[in-house]
C-alpha cells in the first residue's frame, strides 16, 4: 500500500494489528495450515523441555550448598531468564496464526516485549557468565571474588536491561506514526529499531568471542610452559575441557542466533525485499533453542551438577515409590554423595577420583563449567 508525502508523519494509534499486517503485506491465516501446526507443535515441544531443563538448573543450585558462589547464582539467573524464554515464546505460540487478528495492539505489543525481554536478557546472562570465566581464569581463581551484593547489582541489572529493550517498541520506536518504516517480520516495530535489536546482538556475540579467545589463547601459553609436577594432567584436562566449552559456546551461539539475527538486519535493511516472512517463524524457533542448549554447555559439563541432577531424579523415583521424607537444604550436600552412590551405583572410591573433586586442592584454579 502506497502512503502518500502529505500523509507520511500521520500517527495511526485507532488502527488496529490488521491493518498493520495488511500494509506490509503480511498475510494472517483465516484458518491453519499445516505449516501452521508445525510451526506450533515444534515451539510448543521446545518451550516444554527448555522449562524443565532449566527448572532443574535453578533447583539443583538452590539445593546443592556447593554452587553457593557467584558464577552459579549467575548460571542460575541465566536459567531463570531462559525459563522466561520458554514462557513468553509459549504464549507467542498460543498467539500466532489465525488468532493474531483477535489482539489488540497493546496484547500485541505485550507479546512481543515478553520475547524481547527474555532473549535480551538470556543474552545478556551469557555475556556475564564470559565476564566471569574471563576475569576468573585469568586470574587464577578457583572462584570469582565478587560480593553478593555486586552479583545481586548485575542481576538486577541484567534484568533492567532486557526489560528496557522490551518496552522500547510500544513507547516510542515503532512504525505507527511511520508507515513507510514498518517491519515485514514485526508489522508494528520500526525497521531501524530491528537494525538496531540485530547488530547491538552481533557485536555481543564480536564481544564474548574476543574473550573466549583471549582464555584460549592464555590457557594454550600456560599448558605449554607447564612444568613436570603432579598438577599436569590436571592443567591437560583443564585445556582439553576449556576447547570443548569454549566450541560449544562459540557454535550454539552462531547456530543458533545467526539465522534470526542476520532475518531481522536484512528485514530492516531490505523490507519487502528481504522475503522475511518466508522464513523468520523457524529463525525464532532456532533462537529459542538457545534457551535449551545453555543449560546443557554450562551446567551438564559440570561434574557435581550431574551428580546433583541424578540426586534429584532418584531421589523423586524414591518419593513417587516409597514416600521417603524429603531432606532440607542444609542436609542436601552429605545426602548428596550418599543417594548418587545408590543410584548410579559407583564406588566412593571411584566418585573421589571425579576431576570435580580435584577443585578442592590449593593447586587447582579451574573453575566450575570448564
């Protein structure tokens, strides 16, 4: 639809998601399709198991009385705000398709600042976990120094952030009183703001990569001048372990975010041009899928986190099958060893020999994940 110069700086505020959608050309389904059922069968299957994945996450930090420093509780926020991923991406889910022409704009805007919000702040709990083994490894730490105060400060912050990016849409950088600058992808956001959203994510990523690099490339130099002692292999392990995490982080990231971040640059860049609604409901699914793997880089690679992960599996076969009493908080940590020995059935001979153990010795400065 052609909008004339003399009309160009009208507000559309009484118009309604339709019309909107009309405009750029995006066509909403008077009923499904089988693309449709795809589409929302595969979102709904990934929202399930990113909420459990990481409501097991945050339930096996508050547990175990050993997670209790800085780069858990931040793993844990991470986990919190990836939840909230799998929440808000369920309820875009339950509102897409033919049921889009039933909201209103403000239910409209809603849905997308929940996405905003929880993307922008798993994204930003990334780049704080980079932080953390950035200035952790480097200093040889086995843990970080920071207070609970200044973790609870980012947090909050990471938090104020994301929820900042969300409402910038619905309060003032949309299209609403630009027709000319709607996206194709989100009818009612700005064009420029999309640009913005894609390459403020791009250079994050420039950003944690820079810092995973310079942990290799340090780690690489000191397992090159390690010297003959019996903290070698420890050192190789700890190198072996790093590339893997690092890799892992490095390529979920760009499997993941590049499809739907490279969708919205050129839909803000192209418009019409960018054919992006061919493809952008599948970019998003990808992204959420983030959501999932973080919790598999960061936590699962941890030794304790598995064996706190398969106590609390057991522990509820047990409570289905027999209604054992459930043990407090405080108890968690020497009830943990015990139920993990009963369960995977190991020696505590051979749980002793776990590289996880090895971080209580004076020597070690690896950290937990690595």
């Amino acid at each position: 639809m052609d909008v004339d110069s003399s009309v160009s700086n009208t507000c559309y505020y009484s118009h309604n998601v339709t019309f909107f959608y009309n405009l750029v050309g995006k066509k909403i389904s008077a009923g499904w399709t089988p693309r449709d059922f795809v589409v929302l069968g595969l979102g709904l299957t990934v929202c399930l198991i990113v909420f459990l994945a990481n409501l097991m996450v945050m339930v096996a930090i508050f547990m175990n009385r050993r997670f209790h420093f800085p780069i858990y509780y931040l793993l844990s926020n991470m986990a919190a705000a990836d939840l909230f991923a799998g929440v808000a991406y369920a309820n875009l889910m339950l509102n897409t398709g033919p049921w889009t022409r039933t909201l209103t704009k403000e239910q409209w805007y809603i849905r997308g600042a929940l996405i905003d919000i929880s993307l922008t702040a798993s994204v930003a709990n990334l780049l704080a976990v980079a932080v953390e083994r950035h200035q952790t490894v480097l200093t040889m730490q086995l843990h970080s120094k920071m207070t609970k105060r200044r973790v609870v400060l980012l947090i909050v912050c990471i938090w104020a952030v994301g929820i900042i990016m969300g409402l910038v849409p619905s309060t003032f950088w949309n299209c609403e009183c630009d027709l000319e600058d709607c996206s194709t992808v989100a009818p009612l956001y700005s064009r420029r703001f999309l640009v913005f959203w894609a390459v403020l994510n791009l250079l994050t990523f420039l950003i944690m990569v820079a810092m995973y690099s310079r942990i290799f490339i340090y780690v690489r130099s000191r397992s090159q001048c390690a010297s003959q002692h019996t903290t070698e292999m420890l050192h190789t392990q700890t190198v072996v372990n790093l590339m893997k995490t690092i890799s892992m982080v490095l390529g979920a990231f760009v499997i993941c975010w590049t499809p739907g971040l490279m969708t919205l640059l050129l839909d803000g860049l192209l418009g019409k041009a960018s054919y992006a609604n061919k493809y952008e409901k599948f970019c998003l699914v990808i992204a959420e899928c983030n959501s999932l793997v973080n919790p598999v880089i960061y936590s699962l690679r941890d030794d304790e986190m598995r064996r706190t992960f398969k106590w609390i599996l057991c522990w509820l076969c047990q409570r289905n099958g027999d209604q054992q009493r459930e043990p407090s908080p405080v108890a968690i940590h020497s009830a943990l060893q015990e139920e993990t020995l009963g369960c995977i059935q190991k020696s505590e001979d051979q749980v002793m020999e776990t590289p996880h153990n090895t971080n209580d010795n004076e020597d070690c400065w690896t950290g937990p994940g690595v």
